[in-house]
C-alpha cells in the first residue's frame, strides 16, 4: 500500500521531564516528526531514550512539559477512541471472553448491539480468531492474545494504531508469525500505525520509516526512509544494509 503525503500525526517539539530524588530530569528534548495517513512507521533508539514516554505522551495517557501532539490536526489531550492502542501486555480482561474482550471499546462508545455483534465479527476474521470467540484469556496462547488485543484496538476503527513492543512477549516463531500477519491487517484496513521497538530486526522487516532516537535526553537522531519491497527477506544483504545503519546510528547515538 502507499501512504498519501496528509499527516495523519504531528509530534512538535514534544519534551518530557520528571522531578526525581536529585532534581528535575529530562526524559525528552524537543522530539518532532510526522507519520502520513496509511504509513506504517517504527521507532527505535537504545534503552533509556524515551521511547516508552514518548509512546506515552503520544496516546494521550502523560502530557508533554512542552510541545504538542496533534492527531488529524487536532491536539491529544488524553485517551480517545481515536487512538487505538496495543501494550507489550495484553490487559485482557480475563473475566471476559474473546468476543466480549473486542466488544469492549464499542461498549464504552455505545455502539447499539446489533453493529457491535457485526463488527466483533469483522474482527475476529480479520485477526483469524473466528472460532475462539467463546474462550476465555486463560484458554489462549500468548499469540492469540495479542491478536485479541490488536482486534480491540482496530473495533473502533481509530485513525492511529499504536504500538509498544506487541511482541516482545511472544517467542520468535510466533513474533514471525505475528509480522506476517500485522502487515497483512495493515495492507487490508490502510490504518496508519506508529510501533515502539528495541529489535531493529523487527523495526527494518515492518517500517516504511524508522525514526532512530538517541538518549541523554531522548530525541531524533535521524529517520531512515526503509526503500525495500514486501515481503522482506532478513538474508538479502539490502535488509542487512539497513539493519547495519540503523544499528550504527543507535551505537553513535
């Protein structure tokens, strides 16, 4: 799929500080970048960068010291269905089956219940779960509850997808599995999707942009255009090209 050239996210000079035990220390300085409408876009940088406050920040769940957060042109003040959101943890809710878990969001947005029967099933077919929607969390493996998760995030057919390490929790084999089939979803609903990450491997087989953060106070060191075709080959030496510059900027950084 092509991004269309609209911003879809504006991150404008967004800093970040905390009052620690010694003093005021910040987080992030000055972070601005744009994510087009349809783009899928990872950010990565070396731990204690800010990557996870500034996901934060970007969801609406902190507010910035300073700098703005516009979504769609309009500023992100707090949580909003506009934003779907995917945690490294699943926070399902394990007294709710699956289909109850991805009704949740239409729920608190009063989707009249008919829709809302009509739309869990959308998405239990696009995350391939149209047989478990009776089961419980406890029932599932790690895989299937981040497709869950993912599935409830998409229902309200927000204008962002955001994700914080969705797969850092799942063994490799099912990470694979799970790339796969993100890109596919992303192919078929054109969502726009900003993904937090620590594994350039991941960053370089799923961005159309990698933006690249260094610490001490987190901000942009530079955002990598990623110029290869889907599927990617991690073997092919373009794919090993980028993951070297990335990683490279990461050291420097």
């Amino acid at each position: 799929m092509t991004a269309s050239d609209t911003a879809r996210v504006t991150v404008a000079g967004v800093s970040k500080t905390f009052e620690g035990e010694e003093g005021p220390v910040r987080a992030l300085q000055n972070v601005a970048f744009e994510v087009r409408d349809g783009e899928f876009v990872c950010i990565v940088g070396p731990s204690g960068c800010g990557k996870t406050t500034l996901f934060r920040i970007i969801g609406g769940i902190d507010r910035a010291t300073g700098g703005d957060v516009l979504l769609s042109g309009e500023p992100v003040t707090g949580p909003t269905p506009n934003l779907g959101i995917v945690f490294q943890e699943y926070h399902l809710f394990p007294w709710r089956t699956v289909r109850e878990n991805v009704a949740f969001g239409l729920e608190q947005t009063g989707t009249e219940a008919e829709r809302r029967r009509e739309r869990v099933d959308e998405m239990l077919r696009l995350v391939g779960l149209e047989g478990s929607g009776d089961s419980y969390p406890s029932r599932l493996s790690g895989g299937m509850k981040q497709r869950v998760a993912i599935a409830r995030a998409l229902a309200v057919d927000p204008e962002l997808l955001l994700m914080d390490e969705p797969f850092g929790s799942v063994d490799a084999q099912t990470r694979n599995m799970l790339h796969e089939e993100l890109l596919e979803i992303w192919a078929e609903t054109g969502k726009t999707v900003l993904f937090v990450t620590h594994d350039v491997e991941e960053a370089v087989k799923l961005a159309d942009r990698i933006i690249v953060m260094s610490s001490g106070p987190g901000s942009v060191s530079e955002i990598v255009n990623v110029d290869l075709d889907r599927p990617r080959d991690r073997t092919e030496v373009a794919f090993g090209e980028y993951q070297e510059r990335v990683l490279s900027l990461i050291r420097d950084g």
